[in-house]
C-alpha cells in the first residue's frame, strides 16, 4: 500500500471556500478516480511563519503503479482546477509514502 500526500498551506482570505470544496468537490473527486481506496484529511497543528492554514490530505492507493496511472490520467486535471479556482492563494507540495506496518491498539478507551 501506497499513500499519496497533498500538504497545501492556504490563505485566510479564501480558507472556508477552499475547505468546503476540498470536503464536497475535490477529495470525491480523486476518490471518483478509481486510484485510490481512501482519503484522510488533517489539520497541521504548526503555526507557520507565512500564516495561512496547513492541511494534509493522504490518499492510500494499492500500488505504486496505480499512483503512476493516477498522474499519467488525472494529476493534471485535477490540479488545473484547484489552480483556477484558487491561483496564487496557496502553496501545496506532495510525497509519496510506502507504507511498511500497521499497528492498532487492542483496546479502547473512552
């Protein structure tokens, strides 16, 4: 398993609008793609010297070669969007992760 991070900073003036397509527009979207299997979207919890707002957004993939169909079929599309949307409003960098393990708590604590 693969996981393919967005981490994007963006400005105050359009934060709301931009979540709320990141949530209903954006991350269905990559979902819809058929490349990946789940989506998890976090705040970063630092405070950055540019301001603005931090997100993370990991979308797990079952294969290194699904994520590269992922950019030859759809990463450009995808892109050119929130850029016309949101042109020159925030600063977004990806990686890409390999996931080695996996381990859960056996119990729950309230």
């Amino acid at each position: 398993m693969y996981i393919y991070n967005v981490t994007t900073n963006i400005e105050e003036s359009i934060h709301d609008e931009w979540l709320k397509w990141m949530k209903e527009k954006h991350i269905p979207d990559m979902l819809s793609t058929g490349k990946f299997i789940y989506a998890k979207m976090s705040q970063v919890m630092i405070e950055e010297e540019m301001g603005g707002t931090t997100y993370s957004v990991q979308y797990t993939t079952e294969s290194l070669a699904t994520l590269q169909d992922y950019y030859k079929e759809d990463a450009a599309r995808l892109r050119d969007e929130a850029t016309k949307l949101f042109s020159g409003k925030f600063v977004a960098f990806r990686t890409e992760l390999k996931i080695i393990s996996e381990q859960f708590s056996m119990s729950v604590k309230n």
